[in-house]
C-alpha cells in the first residue's frame, strides 16, 4: 500500500508543472489524482480494520476454546474425585461391614457362653476371649476405618471443629480404658496425671482430641511390650483470646524410633526397624492425621526418641472455657489433681461386666419383635438373646419376608439389618412406612457405621440405630426405651 503512495507523490510533481503551464486541463487530472489517492486512503483503511477485527474474532474464538477446554477438564476432574470418592467409601464400607459382622458373632456367642455354668478356669479363658474381642475392634475401628476415613476428612478445606462441653478426665479415662485389657502381668503399665491447673471441663471438639490420644496410645502400647506407658496433661499460658492451652505429654518405654525414621513419622508410611519391632512393620496414617488434628486445633505436635529407651510424644491444643460448668471454681469436684493415676485391666474387667439376661425383662417390656438378619451366626446370637430376655422373636432373611410377615402379623418392633438379599434394610424400611397401617417401631441393627450410615438409616423411616457389634447393654436400652414408650401410647389411646 506504502508503493501506491509513493507512485501517486510522483506522478503529483509532474501535473504541478502542467497546471503552470495548462491549467484547466491539469486541475482536472490533479483533482482526479486526489479523488484516486483519497480512494486508496479509505481502502487500506478499511482493509486494516477488517484484518484487526478479522484477528480478534480469531482471538475470541481460541480464548473460547482455551474457556471451554479448561471447563471441560475441572469438570472431567470432578468426575473423577467424585468417582474415587464413591470408590474409597464403598472399600470402607466393604471392609467395615465384614470385619464387624463376623465380629458381632464372635463376641455375641461368647456373650451367650459366659452366662452359661463355668469353672473359674474357662471363665478366666471366656473373659480373656472377650476382651482381646472388644480391643480388636478397637483397634480396627481406629487403625484401620478411622485413620482412612479422618485421613480423607483432614484433607479437606474448611472443616470446622465442634463447640461442646465436655470433661477431660472422664476422656481420658475411657480412652486408657480402651487398651486396658492389652495391658496384662507382664505388659506395660498405663497411667495418667492431670496437674492442678488443668481444668476438668473444656469447651471443644472432644472426638478430635480422643481421636490424637487413641492413635497416639494404640502406637504406643505397639511398640511397648514392657515397662510403662504414661499421660501427662498439664496447662500452658493463658492466651491473648482467653483459651486455654494444654500440653499433652505421653511417655512410653518401649523400642523407640531411630534417628533415620524419626522426621518422616508424620509425613506418611514408614517401616521402623529397631530392638522390639518387626522388619518392615508399618506404622500406618494414624500419626498423619495425628498432626493434621493437632494442627486443627491450633496446636503442634513433636516426638523425641531413642532406640531401646523410648519415645516421647508432645502436643498442644487449644480450647474454649466451659459454657456451662458443672462445678463451682471453690469446688471443682476432683480430689486427686496431680497425682499419678494406674488404668489397670482388673478395673477394666470389673467395670465391663454384662448385665444379666433374665426372661423378666420382657414381662416388664413386653413387645411383638421381628429380626430381620440374613447371617446364620447373627441370626442365633440375637435370638438367642431375646430369648434368654423371655422374648418369642420371629426371623426374617431379608426385605422380602419382612413385608411378608409384616402383612400377615402385627409387630412391636422390627430389629432391622441393613445389607441383606434382595431387598435391603432401607428399602425394606420405606416399603413398611408406605404400606403398613400400624407402623412397629424400626431399629438399625447393622455392621454399616461409617459417617452418614446412622443418617441414611433414620431418613429411610428408621427409628433409632444399633452398631454391630451389638452391645447387650445398648440393646437392652433400646428395648426398655421403645417398650416404654409403646406402652405409653397404648394407655394414651386405650383411655
């Protein structure tokens, strides 16, 4: 376009001369000339415009596609941590669900044969069974399930602690109490100290807390065959924002960690290898999430160790004053502050004692009762039960007969299992509410105890809910509970 310009300034000198010399004929070709060159101006102005707008729509159409793509790739992303999400929960469940259904018939019939006649010798082997049954669950339920589940739910942005008042000795008493029975003649000692300038009531999340302690103590008496292990809590400085600050300091004397291992314990799977270990044996998510908790709360958490003599792990945490103390600060209601406290397993059995099956019960409780259960072992341990407590309980195997019987008879009370054949508890349970006209009370009886699972059973139409395994004393709660209050109602509408 620049050339056409340069051709046009050319040809002007020449027609400036001929106007000298022929004016009227050379105001003709210089006002043709200009009317060309004005033409051309215009023309190449619009040919730039055009290309300008020709490249943006270009550029908007490839900014679209970039758009487009990238909405297309977080969703695909999604999609795909949904799916593993759905994948994980469903491997839990799975795995939950057979470890605790088994487990319910193993400690169930061992519930039925202690309150059989024993010798001194086979109940002392009984009691022994028992307890290493209940602390398998224990552990399972917070090694295996627990450390995946709050493993997933550390990571996630936002998660928000709970406000409660709760008592931290009795905390902390429950949860010692918990590895008690681990605890035999020639195994570690378990004890606590709570100094005097603790307070027995804080305002907290108290699962989080006895979540860090449960792992913590689980790793310890792991690798502490002998000797001691020991809690000591004890309060820190006060806070510009009036919280109270606690250190937790648990102690053990077993094989310890070597300098090696000892950076990478809160950071993922390790193998220790040291005096009382086993080669290769893992030491699993439990301190992972143990440091994303403490972190949680406003606190940080560090272990110091030395092979053969033991380990020591610190935290702190953060917690609110009581809402609503229970004691006066004149009478704080504990007597023993700072004195060493031993959890031995003697307490341990003694205050675990099942209560005693007695056919009087259902006189006192009398109630139409179906299970529906579709595990042989499940199905005599529960029956058993119930008829040692005077019940007649009816059985069905799944969703199918439960409407079935439900249609021919009139129950009370329908024990509910939740995975069965053909029609499980839920939508067995949705089927009673909108077919029956006298509606039984629907309790969960079910090995599904993940987060959500109590929810799903009560939004299906349920009642209440018991985990597998079934505790007897839990059971029998339940059962004088909505007896009681099938009773009420009955004299409310009889009257």
């Amino acid at each position: 376009m620049k050339r056409r310009y340069y051709v046009l300034l050319g040809l002007s000198v020449p027609c400036i001369l001929l106007l000298q010399i022929y004016p009227w004929g050379s105001a003709l070709i210089v006002g043709f000339a200009m009317l060309l060159c004005a033409y051309y101006f215009y023309r190449t102005r619009l040919e730039g415009a055009e290309s300008r707008n020709s490249a943006m729509q270009q550029e908007n159409e490839d900014l679209q596609l970039q758009l487009d793509s990238s909405i297309t790739k977080e969703q695909r992303a999604n999609l795909e941590a949904e799916t593993a999400k759905k994948a994980k929960r469903k491997m839990l469940a799975t795995i939950n669900h057979e470890i605790r259904t088994p487990m319910n018939g193993l400690l169930g019939m061992t519930l039925l044969l202690e309150n059989t006649d024993l010798t001194k010798e086979q109940r002392e082997y009984i009691e022994t069974i028992r307890f290493c049954g209940e602390n398998l669950m224990s552990t399972v339920n917070g090694m295996l399930v627990n450390d995946l589940l709050n493993f997933s739910k550390s990571e996630r942005a936002g998660e928000v602690l709970e406000k409660k008042d709760f008592e931290l000795r009795n905390c902390v008493t429950e949860i010692l109490m918990m590895f008690a029975g681990r605890a035999d003649k020639d195994g570690p000692e378990l004890s606590y100290r709570i100094e005097a300038l603790v307070p027995d009531q804080l305002n907290g999340d108290r699962n989080r807390l006895s979540l860090i302690l449960i792992n913590l103590i689980e790793n310890a008496v792991r690798h502490t065959p002998k000797g001691e292990i020991s809690l000591v809590i004890r309060s820190l400085s006060a806070t510009k924002d009036d919280k109270i600050a606690l250190e937790f300091e648990l102690r053990d004397t077993g094989c310890g960690v070597s300098p090696n291992n000892l950076n990478q314990l809160f950071k993922g799977v390790v193998a220790e290898v040291g005096p009382g270990s086993i080669e290769g044996q893992p030491k699993g998510l439990g301190l992972v999430v143990c440091k994303k908790l403490v972190e949680m709360m406003g606190g940080s958490i560090e272990v110091r160790s030395q092979l053969e003599k033991g380990s020591v792990f610190l935290f702190s945490a953060y917690f609110n004053p009581a809402m609503k103390p229970k004691h006066s600060p004149l009478n704080p209601g504990i007597g023993d502050r700072g004195t060493k406290i031993v959890v031995s397993k003697t307490n341990k059995m003694e205050g675990n004692k099942y209560p005693e099956l007695s056919e009087a019960f259902s006189q006192e409780f009398p109630l139409r009762i179906m299970v529906a259960e579709d595990n042989e072992i499940n199905q005599k341990f529960i029956l058993k039960i119930l008829s040692k407590l005077g019940y007649n309980a009816t059985l069905a195997r799944n969703g199918k007969e439960v409407l079935e019987m439900a249609d021919l008879s009139s129950y009370d009370l329908i024990l509910m299992d939740v995975q069965m054949p053909d029609m499980d508890g839920l939508e067995a349970t949705r089927m009673v509410r909108l077919c029956l006209e006298k509606q039984p009370v629907i309790i969960a009886m079910t090995a599904n105890a993940l987060d959500g699972d109590q929810d799903n059973c009560i939004q299906a139409g349920m009642d209440d809910y018991i985990c597998k395994p079934v505790e007897l004393n839990k059971l029998m709660e339940q059962l004088a509970k909505w007896g009681s209050a099938i009773q009420s109602k009955q004299k409310h509408t009889s009257s």
